[in-house]
C-alpha cells in the first residue's frame, strides 16, 4: 500500500513539473508568436502584461486571505503605497533608470511596514471587523495620496516617470520588454509562495486558519505569524505597483479606488483562495471578462458580484479550491454529514 503510494506520489509529481514546463514555454515563446502574427500585437500584449500585474497582486492578497484565514479588502492600498513609493524615488530622488531596479524592492520593503502597522491594531479582530479596518485604511491611504500635493502631486498624479534600463538598454517602455520583466517578478513571486507554503510558517498559517484558538494551544504565535502574513501580503503588492508605475509611467490616486481592491478579491474568490494556482487562474479570468465586455463597463461589477454569487453557491472554495479545508464551506459540511451517515451506518 505504502509503495502505491509512493508511485501515484512519484507520478503526480512528474505531471506537474511537466506542465510547469509547458506553461513556461508557452508563457516565453506566446508573446514572440503574437508580435509575429496578429495584427495589433500590441494590444494583446498589453493585455498579457495586465494580467501579470494582477497575478501578482491576487496571489500576495492570497497570501493574507487565503492562507492564514485573514479577510482584507483593503488591497488597493497596499498597490497605492507601492506605485506611489517607486514613482517617487524616481522622479524625486533619481532612482530612475537602472537604479529602479533597486527602487523595487525598496518599494516592497516600504509597503511590507505599512503592511506591519495596519497588522498590529487588527491582530485581535477576524472577520467583517478585520474587512471594515482594512477598508479604511485603504481609503485613508488614497485621500492622503489624493490631497497631499506637495509630495504626490495630489490629484494631478506622479507624471512623467522614468523608464527602467534593462541590460544598458533605455529603450525597455515596450510591452513586450516589460512583459518578460514583469513575468520574472511573477515566478518570483509564486516560487517564493510555495516555499513559504511548504515551510513551517505555512504550515502554521493553515493552521491559524483552520483554528487559531486550537493553533495557540499548540505553542503557535499567533499575532506574530499574522503580522508577517500581512507584511509578505503587503511586500509583494508593493512589488507590483512599483512595477505598474514603471509601465504606465504615470500614476494617480484615482487608479486605486475601493473597486480596485474589489477587483483584485473576486479573482482570489473566483480562482480558489489558498491555491497557488487560484489566483493566477482568477486574474485571467476577470481580466478576459473585463476586455469581453468592455462594452458594458459600467455593468463590470455587477458581473462580478453574480460570478461571485455563483461561485460561493456552486463551488465555494473557487475554481482551483480544494474541498478538505475550511475555505470549501458549505462543501465540508456536505462531506462530514455523508461520513457520520456512514459511520451510524457501518455502527447500526
């Protein structure tokens, strides 16, 4: 039994590692074809590198929400802070360039203790409580963005940034360039994840998730490991945003409303919260839905809340969820009510 095990184990291992393979050839040589063969490349293009920017920022608010159980919907702004501080250290303090690159992780790092502070007042709240905070704290970061004019333009934005060198080459503001920059940031990102993941911090984040009254009993800071959480939630949403700053080379307040951080929580709910791969799944999604209907823009959100709807009724733990955790909802209760039938059953 145990070799049997073993085998499947072995088997499934391989199946992933060969479409890790596929997927990242297809994600390399895909941007290459498009420019050759399609007529407006550029467009589709920038598409892809749109849905990379949000792979990256649904899978660091997958970190916070769905790993350790947390509920934030205040996402936008931690992206804010982010853009904001790359934008800045480029055109106010020269780090523009190829020093951008150093900016990045700045940016990251900065947003990680914003991350850190709106952890320490929340560490004792969970549910809708935990939300209405983290709502306001993005709300508050995006008036100080929008009225402080001295140091962020208020609402006039941060214009005109500098765009990244590459290897000595300033010429780096096409999709296509940034789209392979930006896709190095997210394997960074998901490789980071799973280790984390796979790690004793993971581990003790499931389990604060599942049961964080039984997770202390166990010996496991709780508050601590919820503070990280949020700060490596934070660290690479700031990633992101300084990475859309550099693409855009413009950024305002206005880009970060409460829908943008709506947005980024229906591609976690959809996709399947505390996956890996639920994230990337829902960000392509959401964003292919965007460009459908882009004809009904104003009716995005009401979409959305039906897609939502539809996916907590039909499949509450997502598309890619798994259904033996407490994420699966309804589903777990289903499960455990057929196994007590079973075991009064094998009993009688």
């Amino acid at each position: 039994m145990k070799l049997t095990n073993k085998i499947k184990a072995s088997h499934a291992r391989d199946y992933r590692s060969v479409l890790f393979v596929l997927a990242a050839a297809a994600l390399i040589v895909a941007p290459i074809i498009i420019d050759a063969t399609v007529h407006k490349s550029s467009y589709v293009i920038d598409i892809m590198v749109r849905i990379l920017f949000y792979v990256i920022f649904a899978s660091s608010l997958n970190v916070i929400n769905g790993y350790s159980g947390q509920f934030n919907i205040g996402h936008a702004g931690f992206m804010l802070i982010g853009s904001y501080t790359g934008a800045l250290l480029s055109t106010k303090l020269g780090m523009g360039g190829v020093w951008y690159w150093v900016a990045i992780p700045i940016s990251g790092i900065f947003t990680a203790i914003a991350g850190f502070l709106v952890s320490l007042p929340t560490l004792k709240l969970r549910g809708i409580y935990l939300a209405i905070v983290t709502l306001g704290f993005s709300e508050i970061i995006r008036l100080i963005a929008m009225n402080w004019t001295a140091v962020t333009n208020g609402p006039m934005g941060v214009k005109n940034i500098p765009k990244i060198w590459l290897f000595g080459l300033r010429k780096t503001s096409s999709p296509m360039v940034i789209y392979y920059i930006v896709l190095v940031f997210v394997v960074l990102c998901l490789y980071s994840t799973y280790k984390i993941i796979n790690s004793r911090v993971g581990r003790a984040w499931m389990s604060i998730r599942e049961d964080s009254t039984a997770s202390q009993s166990l010996g496991i800071n709780v508050n601590r490991y919820k503070a990280f959480n949020f700060m490596l939630g934070a660290f690479w949403a700031g990633v992101g945003g300084a990475l859309m700053a550099i693409y855009y080379r413009f950024i305002s307040a206005d880009m970060f409303v409460l829908d943008e951080g709506f947005n980024v929580l229906a591609m976690v709910i959809l996709g399947g919260q505390g996956t890996l791969v639920g994230p990337v799944l829902g960000a392509v999604i959401v964003n292919l839905i965007t460009e459908f209907f882009r004809f009904a823009d104003e009716y995005r959100l009401v979409l959305y809340g039906l897609l939502i709807i539809l996916t907590m009724w039909l499949r509450p733990q997502g598309l890619a969820g798994a259904t033996n955790t407490v994420l699966a909802g309804q589903a777990i209760t289903q499960d455990s009510s057929k196994k007590t039938a079973v075991d009064d059953g094998a009993d009688a």
